[in-house]
C-alpha cells in the first residue's frame, strides 16, 4: 500500500484531522522560536567586540533548520508531561541544537572548510583561535546549565553523546585515504559523528517528559534510524545536486579521503573498482584532478553505488515507519512522517 494511503487510513481511524496535524506543527513552530531564545540565554556572553564574540553571534545567525530540536519537542509530546514541563523541553531542545552548533564549528576547523550552508564558515572569517574558543565556550556554558538545572541523566546522555561523536570523527580520520574502508566502517563512524545526536534528541525528549521505557526505546531507535537516513542522503546529494543546491563543495569529502557510501559501494563492483582504485591512489598523494573527480562521479553513477544508497536510503525509510506505526497514533507521529518525506528519495 502506497505511504500516503497509509497515513490517510492512520489519521481516519483514530480521528487525527488534516487541521489537527496543521495545528500542532504551528504549535511546533511556536516552540521553536522558544527554543532559540533558551539558546541565545544558555549562550549569552559578554565578549562583544571580541573575535570569539563574533563568531558567535555570526553561528546564531546562521541557524538551519533545526531538525534536531524538532525530534526532542516532537518526542516530548508523547510524554504525560508535555504540556507542564515544557521550559525544560525548551532547554533541552536549545542544549541539544548547541550541541550541534558546536560540533559544526569545530568541524569546520578540522575540515579547514571555506564554507558553510552556503556562506563562509566562522573559522575561514575570524580564525581558527577564535572559532576554538566560540565551540568550546557553548559546551561549557551546555554543562553549566544541565548542573544549574540538577538534570542529571540528560547530562550523562548529552555527555555520552558527544563521546559518540568524537569517535566516530577519529573514526573517520582513521580511514581517510584507505580503499579498504568497508560499508561497516563508515555506518560506524556515521553512528558516531551524525546518528548519536540524532537518537540522543529523541531519547532526552520522551525520558524527561515521563514516557514509558518501551516508548522511550522505540523513540530513540526512531531517531537513530533517521539520523543514518539523513547522512546517507546528504553523501547521496554529494553526487545528484551541484554545489548551489547543497551549499558546500561537491565531492570535497572524496577530496579530503573520507569516502562515503555511493563510493564504497561502486568498490564492491569489480569494473567499478577497476576505475576508482587509481583514482583513490593518486588522491592518496593528494595529486587529483577534476578530471579525476568527474571521471570517480561517472563510475559511481554508472556503476551502482548512488543505486545502492538509494536503496539504503529507502530501506531506512521502512524501518523507521515501521517504528511509528508501533506508537500509539497522534499529530506527532504524522509530523515525524511528514520529515520522513521530506529525506525520502
């Protein structure tokens, strides 16, 4: 049976209106103007005029789209209590998109990317002293509020969490340049550096508004399944979109060694491995070309691996609507379905 026909039998049975899923993403969109208050408080400072200030107030600007603290509201509102706790589901939102930013910034140094979304990234603008400093200063000031809070298990989540993404960042440091890197290697590492946030938002949303373990669980399954979705479709969009469309370099990671799943796959091709190996060799000696490069794009296109991470993609896909349709059926389940579409290819 088609999606839609689904979601259409779904909201029937249980009485959940178009109107009613409408009201409860403005309610969402409300909140997220909330949250990014708590976040501009959680990080407020006194370093106007300063480098590290700068940044700052120029990662805030930059706001995307929020997704992640989306999963902890959306979460949150399976909870009993939703609706009496929502300033600490506010705070937890900010902490958990800070987390993010951080990480962002932070990427960017160790990447030495020119560009982020589309714009010059704080470390290409003020440095990367200053971009150091401005990272380090949110995770401080996220610790603070969760001990000033007394939220003590979202602290040894969050903590974990950010544990989880160092490694899967060394991770991924490790197999830069190696042909022999296989599909299980990169899901690891991809666990690590986009999935643990993911989950984590999730998990901290149903736990501290009073979910059951069994929803918690399922909620955290959910979103660590939609955080491997989103990765592979943003290595995905690496080879269906041109630099405009996805506001970064194309094919800046393969550049920088770091190969991701449409070329892993093309590898377990034997032709596709046949032309992408002395691709991979030169590019170890950080001696390609864009003639490299658009002959690597042709051979993982020709050869199955943008195929084969569709597939992935949609395999995902299943699973995580087979996570929600195991919940009890609400505006929030039609809400996760609704961004479930929105990473469908």
């Amino acid at each position: 049976m088609p999606e839609q026909s689904i979601v259409s039998a779904d909201m029937r049975e249980n009485n959940i209106s178009i109107s009613d899923v409408r009201d409860f993403e403005s309610l969402l969109g409300s909140d997220l103007e909330q949250v990014k208050k708590e976040m501009q408080l959680i990080a407020s400072h006194s370093l106007n005029g300063t480098q590290v200030g700068a940044v700052l107030d120029d990662a805030f600007s930059t706001a995307g789209k929020m997704i992640r603290p989306r999963l902890v509201l959306l979460s949150g509102s399976f909870g009993p209590f939703y609706e009496v706790k929502k300033d600490k589901l506010f705070k937890l939102a900010a902490m958990i998109e800070l987390t993010h930013l951080a990480s962002l910034i932070h990427d960017d140094i160790v990447d030495d990317a020119p560009f982020r979304r589309g714009e010059r990234s704080v470390q290409s603008k003020y440095g990367k002293d200053a971009a150091v400093y401005a990272g380090d200063f949110i995770i401080c000031r996220i610790n603070y509020t969760l001990a000033r809070e007394n939220m003590n298990e979202a602290a040894a989540v969050l903590s974990q969490t950010i544990e989880h993404m160092c490694e899967g960042e060394i991770g991924q440091a490790m197999c830069r340049y190696r042909e022999d890197v296989s599909t299980d290697d990169y899901l690891w590492n991809i666990q690590g550096k986009t999935t643990a946030l993911f989950k984590a938002a999730c998990q901290l949303g149903a736990s501290e508004m009073g979910c059951s373990k069994e929803t918690v669980s399922k909620l955290s399954a959910f979103g660590e399944c939609l955080g491997t979705m989103f990765q592979l479709r943003d290595d995905l969009l690496d080879f269906t979109s041109d630099e405009a469309q996805i506001g970064k370099e194309t094919h800046k990671d393969f550049r920088d060694g770091i190969y991701t799943m449409p070329v892993l796959m093309t590898l377990k091709d034997p032709e596709g491995r046949k032309v992408l190996l002395p691709i991979i060799q030169e590019n170890s000696k950080h001696r390609i070309s864009d003639s490299d490069i658009a002959r690597m794009e042709e051979a993982v296109v020709r050869y199955g691996g943008t195929d084969a991470t569709v597939r992935e993609i949609r395999r995902m896909s299943q699973r995580c609507l087979s996570i929600l349709g195991s919940l009890d059926y609400c505006a929030a389940v039609q809400v996760f379905r609704n961004i479930l579409k929105l990473l469908y290819i």
